[in-house]
C-alpha cells in the first residue's frame, strides 16, 4: 500500500507531501518497488517447497530481521508513511538528518489540568458556581468542556494557586456574568473594566485561589475583526 502511495499518487489532504518524500527518498523508493512484490512471490514460491507451519515463522522472522537492518543502515529512524518513527533507545539523542523531512506534531486536543487541595469543593464549584458542563468522569477526577478544550480538576494539590498561571474564559457579556455569579456568593476579585488592551475583564478566584479571568470581546476589537477580508 505504501509503494502504490509513493509511486502512484498523493496522500489526501496533504498535497504535495508525497511528492516531497519521492524526491528525497527517490533512491529508497526505487529499491523497495521492486523488492516489495518480489518478496511476496518469493513466500508464494517458499510455500510450493515446505509446508506453511515452517514457511510462516520464517517469514515473520525476516520482518523483525529486515527492520533491525533497516534501523541500523539509517542510523535510528526512517520515514513511514510521512511519519518520523524512532526507535526509543536513541530518540532523545538523535537528530534527524538534513533531507529527512521533518513534519509538525499533530494536537488532537488539550485540557487544563488542576490539582484541587479539596477535591470535591473545587468541583462542586467549578460544575455548579461557574456551570461548566461534565465532559466525563472517573476515579479521583472530573473533565469539564472549557470552551474550546477542557479543565480537569484531578487529584489533590499541595502548594496552592500561583499568580503566574490564570484560566482565561471569554463570555458573551461579563457583567451579567458577574452579577450572576454575585447572586451565588462569588465576589470578584477585580470587577469588570475596560483593559488598556481594549477587552472587558474581571477577576475571580477558585477556592484555590486560581485567578480566573471572564473575558467579554468588545464588538470593535481587533479580534473581532475578520482577516479573511484583508
């Protein structure tokens, strides 16, 4: 499957890339089209000669020999299908080479985590004071949707809150946010205020004493505005 990629066509949804791989790699691509079928007449021809319990083991064998070949003759990584794989014993040590084609890690999604001094307050507070919605639960945590990610509040903290570290979460009208969340005992720390930077802003705090920021996006901030006219 992965030689017809290479010699035959792109990846969808990533033009280009295979092309790029052929080109460098054009010397690898050639020597592996031809032995790739020929390998598989090779088992069919082994199966004519022996019988299938010796002729299976053999074969696998040869899979876990071809790799520890491969893995020698290039150093500790190679390119399989448009991912870099490293073996893990010398990952962290080396670099890949200059016509290696390197790709970006792939985020597949994100979360806060908070480690709660007690837990059962911290969540009480963050699903039933702030409203978040559960996104699910287990055994000594609760994951809660936070916008576009999420918070999990997860095991018990000992050394507190730091003022270096804050939740930012933008609603659509901080005041009335705030005076919701008065009518339920939440004083802010900072009521809402027009920022230097143009947002909309308040404070409040967990019972941690995580600084939380309720961000309201004026209708004229530059945020607001659509790039894709420009």
């Amino acid at each position: 499957m992965l030689v017809a990629v290479l010699v035959l066509g792109e990846r969808p949804g990533r033009p280009g890339l295979v092309g790029k791989l052929r080109r460098e790699h054009r010397r690898e691509v050639l020597l592996v089209c031809p032995l790739s079928p020929l390998a598989c007449l090779l088992v069919l021809f082994a199966l004519r000669l022996a019988p299938v319990s010796l002729v299976a083991p053999a074969r696998e064998l040869s899979i876990v020999l071809g790799s520890l070949a491969g893995w020698l003759l290039l150093g500790g990584g190679t390119l399989v299908g448009g991912r870099a794989v490293l073996c893990s014993c010398c990952s962290g040590s080396r670099r890949p080479h200059s016509h290696e084609t390197v790709l970006p890690m792939d985020v597949l999604s994100s979360r806060v985590l908070v480690h709660p001094r007690d837990p059962d307050v911290t969540k009480a507070f963050y699903r039933d004071t702030l409203g978040l919605a559960v996104y699910r639960e287990f055994p000594g945590g609760t994951v809660f949707f936070l916008g576009g990610g999420f918070l999990e509040v997860v095991g018990e903290g000992r050394t507190g809150a730091t003022p270096d570290m804050a939740l930012w979460l933008q609603v659509r009208d901080v005041a009335a946010a705030v005076a919701e969340l008065r009518a339920k005992g939440v004083e802010p720390v900072k009521g809402p205020q027009r920022e230097p930077w143009g947002l909309d802003e308040a404070w409040i705090s967990d019972p941690d004493g995580t600084r939380i920021v309720l961000v309201e996006i004026p209708s004229n901030h530059p945020l607001r505005v659509d790039v894709r006219s420009q």
